[in-house]
C-alpha cells in the first residue's frame, strides 16, 4: 500500500475579517499521470492545523472516473469517517455525515481512500473549518 500526500494544492480563503472561520479547498486531477492511485493507496487530501475545529467536508466529483469507483474520506484515527462512501462515477457533491465537525488539537490530515484504481476522475475536497486559537 503506498500512501500518496497531495495536500500541496490546498489554499485557505479567510470568510470573515478576523480570519478564524476558513475554508479548506484542494483539486485533485487523477488523470495526470502523478496523481493515479491504486485501490490500496490512501491519499492526504487536506492538511488541518492545529487547534482547529473542521465544521463540515464536501467532496465534488468534477469529472467521473468512468467505471466502478468508491471512496472513504476519514482522517485514519477516529471513527465514523467523515463521508464513508463517495460515488467517483457520478458528478456531484457528497456532504459528511458528521453533525458538529471534529477538533483537531494538533496538525493532523484528512485522507481519501479509493476502494477502486483513479486514473480519469477530477475532484475537489472542501473543508470548512474555525481557528479556535
């Protein structure tokens, strides 16, 4: 199992004056070549701060992988997952499941993890999240 880190892509946009409430956002092209994943891999998807609190998660399906493709978004240390099944062969946007979000008290990472090989699909993981500092 290889364990891929894409978060480099992510940007925060600040929604209020004193930056405390963001979102998260990250665009991740599986058909460039450096960007397939195998059905074992598990891909960081978006870096959380510390002391920061995720509110909710999207996941939008920009461009279907074109054959059978599911996914799991959790953060690999508490259950349940944030979205535990993610169609990749159908356009649209999948909300969490998750009522009140999660705190993070340390630098921690959100995971995408296919249960099928992406090599087509175009997604975008949406984090909105609160600095409690």
């Amino acid at each position: 199992m290889a364990l891929h880190d894409f978060t480099t892509g992510q940007f925060s946009i600040p929604e209020d004056g004193q930056k405390k409430v963001f979102r998260l956002k990250n665009n991740i092209d599986f058909s460039q070549p450096w960007h397939n994943v195998l059905a074992t891999d598990v891909v960081k998807v978006l870096a959380i701060p510390a002391n920061v609190s995720v509110k909710n998660l999207f996941v939008r399906v920009n461009t279907v992988e074109g054959a059978t493709a599911t996914a799991v978004v959790n953060d690999y240390s508490t259950n349940p997952a944030y979205i535990s099944s993610v169609n990749i062969n159908s356009l649209g946007t999948t909300e969490d499941a998750l009522t009140k979000g999660r705190i993070y008290t340390a630098p921690h990472t959100l995971h995408f993890v296919p249960a099928n090989n992406l090599a087509n699909a175009n997604v975008d993981f949406i984090a909105f999240c609160e600095d409690l500092n």
